[in-house]
C-alpha cells in the first residue's frame, strides 16, 4: 500500500536545541495530520483491546506536553494532578481535543524558549533529582513518536491511510 502521507523528516542541524525542536515540532504535525480527514465517530473509534483511539492520543499527547514542559521544565503546579487519560468524554469535541493540544504546544514552547539552553535543569525533580532540558526534549519526543506510530496503526484500520 502506497504511503499516502508521507514527509521527509527534518533536515536541521545547526545546534541542538534547534535540531531536537525541529524533531519534536515534526512528531507534534504527525500526530495532528493523522486525524486529517476523519469525522467524530472515525476520530473515536477503538479499534483496539485497549481502547486507544486517535482523538485519545492527541488527548493524552496534550497532557503530555504540560507534564513535562509546564510542570517539570516550568515548575507549574496546576499540572500536579495531570490526567493522561485516552477515553475523550463525548461532550468534548474533536475541535476542542485539536485546539486544546494546539494550546499546549504554544505554552510548552513558552517554557522550552524561557529555558533557553538544553542545559537548563527542570523546576521539579524527575525521580529525585533535577533534569535538563535536553532530557525532557528527548523524552517527551520519544513518547511523541510512539504515540504517533500507534496514530500510524490505528488511522491504517479506519480508511487505509498509511504514512508519517
């Protein structure tokens, strides 16, 4: 089956912080291109033991980058208690699901730029001990990307879209 979505990967290679975002910020219009195309009942249908669906993904990316980015990297407490649920309640809307992860983007890239250097140590420890920048980019891109692959599976069951 022909890759009907399928992108070169980024070709930036002028520092490392400027490499690493161009990564992530590639993984972030993989997942949101996934869901290109489909209706409500396409964008929520599980197709998998565990339930996962695309529009849960792009819920759970969300609450991803406020995890790590506004509370571990920013020290933001509000995200104490985030929920990395899939299941999207059905009074929320695809819009509302795509805004909000297009909102936490714009507030993890606030304090990615407020980091400033991949040497910057997060706010809030990660198991005891701070981290860098540097890790959390490479984590939370890493996430990114498996997620994405399981976005990759799952929009190939609901119409035959292949793809990154």
């Amino acid at each position: 089956m022909a890759e009907t979505q399928r992108e070169p990967v980024p070709r930036v290679d002028t520092g490392e912080l400027d490499t690493a975002l161009a990564f992530l910020d590639f993984a972030r219009h993989c997942l949101i291109k996934k869901l290109e195309g489909l209706d409500e009942e396409q964008l929520r249908r599980r197709l998998v033991d565990s339930e996962t669906n695309l529009l849960g993904l792009v819920q759970h990316c969300a609450a991803g980058e406020r995890w790590w980015f506004a509370h571990h990297l920013g020290g933001d407490p509000s995200y104490a208690e985030t929920d990395f649920t899939m299941l999207v309640p059905e009074d929320r809307t695809a819009e509302e699901v795509i805004a909000d992860f297009h909102a936490a983007v714009a507030e993890s890239d606030r304090h990615i730029a407020a980091a400033g250097s991949p040497e910057a140590l997060t706010a809030l420890h990660v198991d005891g001990q701070p981290k860098t920048l540097r890790w959390v980019l490479a984590h939370t891109t890493s996430e990114l990307i498996r997620h994405v692959g399981h976005a990759d599976i799952l929009r190939e069951q609901v119409d035959g879209t292949t793809g990154r």
